[in-house]
C-alpha cells in the first residue's frame, strides 16, 4: 500500500508529530511505501518556518510545503501551499490526516473526494480552551460543526485517542466512522534503566518534573503557585523540561513573587533520546497540570519508567491513569489540590509505590508496534473496500 500521512509539523515536538514519526517508520518497515507530507513550519506559536530539515525521517521520506499564515487569528486553519496538487499526482491508496480545524485536513478532503481515495483523519481533538471568551468558544464549534458537514463527511474512518475522545466527535462528526485506537510508547527502548540514567544531565537527587512545552495551556502557573504551597520538608525542586513557546518569562516572574525561583530548574529540550528518559526516571514524580490533553503520552512514559504521575482531571487523563488507581488526580487550576498530591507522593510512600508498579504494568500493554498494526488494518480494510 501507498499512504500519505499529512500533518501541519513533524520532525518537531508534540503529540501530534510523536504519533505520526512512530506510525510512519513503522509501516515504513513493515514494507508500506510511507510518506509524510508536512508544511516548513517549526513552531506554530512564534510561527518559526525553516528551510533546514532533512529529506527524511528515522528512514520516512518527507516532503515539505510552504505554509499560508492563518486568515482569521486564532483560529488554525494554515493552509500548506501546492498541497492540494502534490496529494492529487501522489498515487496513494490511502490519505491520512492529523489534527483538528486546521486547513490541510480541508485540503486531503478535497483531493480524497475528487479522486475517490480514502481518508483517514485523526483528530486529536481539543475542545475550547476554558478561558477563551464567549465569541471565540462559538467560532471554535463553528469550526467543529463546519469540519463535521464537509471533511468529516470524506473521511471513511476517524482515528481518535480515547473513548472521551470519541464521544467529544461524535457531537459533531458520523458517529458510525469513529474508531478508537490508542496511541503508545516504544517498550523496548525504556529496557535499560541503568544506561539512561547515565546519560541524563545532572539534577538533584529529588525533583518534581514537567515534561512538554512551556506553554498557556500546560498549567504550569498553577504548577508554580503550588509549589509555593508546600511545606519546606516535602518541598522537591521542579524541573521543567521543554521549549519555552512564550511563557518562561512571565513564569519566572511569578516564582520570583512567590518566592520559589530558586527553586525551578529550566531544562529546555532534552534532544537525546536516553537522556530524556533518565531525566524521567531519575523524577520523584511527574506533574502534568494541564488544562486539556487528548491522551498525554508523557503519562505512559512515566508509568513505563516507573515515576510516579500527578495529572488534571482534563481529557483522557483519567482514564489513562485509571481514574486515580495508576496516579493522583487533581482539578485543574487548583493549586492547593495540587500541592496536596505532591505532598503525598513524598509522604505516603507505600500508596506511591502501589500506584507505580501498577502503571509500568499497565504502560507495557502501549506499544507503538500495536497501535501500528491496527493502523494498517485499518488501511487494508479501506483499500478492499
């Protein structure tokens, strides 16, 4: 089979971009003629273009379009120039699509429907940010509801995370369409413990840590005014691994105010693959405060290199921890509730520990192999169809 996977970024941090990469180089393996079609944006919130990407990833050839700044700020709707062209003359049997209100799934529409190919969409489906004013949250469902009516209407399947996900598209898209399948980490690279934490930069012994972009919608203020909350004796570090994406300054300015700015280590990108995941092991616990996930990887890999996870009750989070039996939960913004779990993952370690062995046990059961093969069936059963 010939497959087109469409995305507005890869070879770039994100969710978005991790799930293409492992799904592509594995079909790619597998004997699939795989191919990623990607604008030259870097990062969507400073709107960072480049021209210095290689011409394929982890052995997935990718083939890069110059992206058209949004119309309408605020909304995502960019639109990858020549794509539309590129899709019609690329002689594939299947067009995949990621993300949600952005102008290149409009465009895999319009070519899957022209020239009868099926599409696939996944969605990654994130409903309207909490704070977002009245006018926006209903130009945003005006998008969902418009997205429903026309591409959703081409696709043959729509690809979602988690069951949350699903019942989230079905409001707006044909419910009959929507499969569930989840997706993973690599198991077998997570195998040598001792070896990733000899590659990892030097912390302190005992550290909270933030994995993901340094962004509003990461939480990550009410992570600092927590932080502020604890009493000195359970009172861990923060690391914060990621890329600042315009945050980091107010971020300091308010750890300063709250007196912790001593207190947080700014990682940055940890670009090295065993070095990452020693960081994550080496974490007393992982905090993911986030104001909405649709699945939050980051959780899995914590929960395969046994690290402790305190999450928000946001998305697919609960049901990835099992709704608090694999991790502590908390509401969002609640920066007590917040320092009330990180608290307790220092105190009460026996509770700690029960949840942690039954995460990395749980976590094994993800496997991008897996998510990969359900992928090609799916695939397969379009194509004979």
């Amino acid at each position: 089979m010939k497959i087109v996977h469409v995305t507005l970024r890869f070879d770039a941090p994100g969710g978005v971009e991790t799930n293409v990469r492992e799904i592509t180089r594995r079909l790619r393996a597998a004997g699939d003629d795989v191919q990623v079609f990607a604008s030259d944006l870097f990062d969507e919130a400073g709107w960072d273009r480049r021209t210095d990407y290689a011409p394929t990833v982890d052995g997935v050839p990718v083939r890069r379009f110059p992206v058209r700044k949004r119309l309408v700020p605020g909304l995502t709707l960019p639109l990858m120039v020549g794509l539309i062209d590129a899709l019609a003359d690329s002689g594939a049997d299947v067009i995949h699509a990621h993300s949600h209100r952005y102008g290149h799934v409009l465009e895999a529409a319009a070519v899957a429907e022209r020239c009868g190919i099926p599409l696939v969409v996944s969605t990654h489906y994130h409903p309207a940010r909490r704070e977002e004013p009245p006018i926006k949250k209903g130009l945003l469902r005006v998008q969902d509801v418009g997205f429903g009516m026309t591409a959703y209407r081409v696709a043959r399947r729509l690809v979602v995370e988690s069951e949350l996900e699903s019942a989230l598209v079905r409001e707006f898209a044909p419910a009959d369409r929507v499969r569930v399948v989840p997706p993973g980490i690599d198991v077998a690279a997570w195998a040598d413990a001792a070896g990733d934490l000899r590659a990892a930069p030097s912390l302190p012994p005992e550290f909270f840590l933030f994995v993901g972009r340094v962004a509003p919608n990461k939480g990550l203020a009410t992570l600092v005014d927590a932080l502020a909350l604890l009493p000195e004796e359970v009172r861990r570090p923060l690391v914060i691994m990621g890329r600042d994406w315009g945050e980091r300054a107010s971020l300091e300015a308010r750890a300063r105010a709250r007196g912790v700015a001593d207190r947080i280590v700014w990682l940055g990108h940890v670009a090295g693959a065993a070095a990452y995941r020693g960081v994550m092991r080496g974490a007393t616990a992982l905090v993911l405060p986030s104001e909405w996930e649709a699945y939050g990887l980051v959780l899995l890999e914590a929960m395969v290199a046994g690290t402790p996870a305190v999450a928000t009750t946001v998305g697919a989070l609960p049901e990835v921890l099992d709704h608090g039996r694999l991790g502590r939960l908390v509401p969002y913004g609640d920066a007590a509730a917040l320092a009330s779990a990180l608290a307790a993952v220092v105190r009460d370690r026996a509770a700690t520990e029960t949840m942690a062995v039954a995460g990395r046990a749980r976590a094994r059961e993800f496997d991008w192999d897996r998510s990969a093969e359900r992928h090609r069936a799916l695939y397969r059963e379009l194509v004979a169809g």
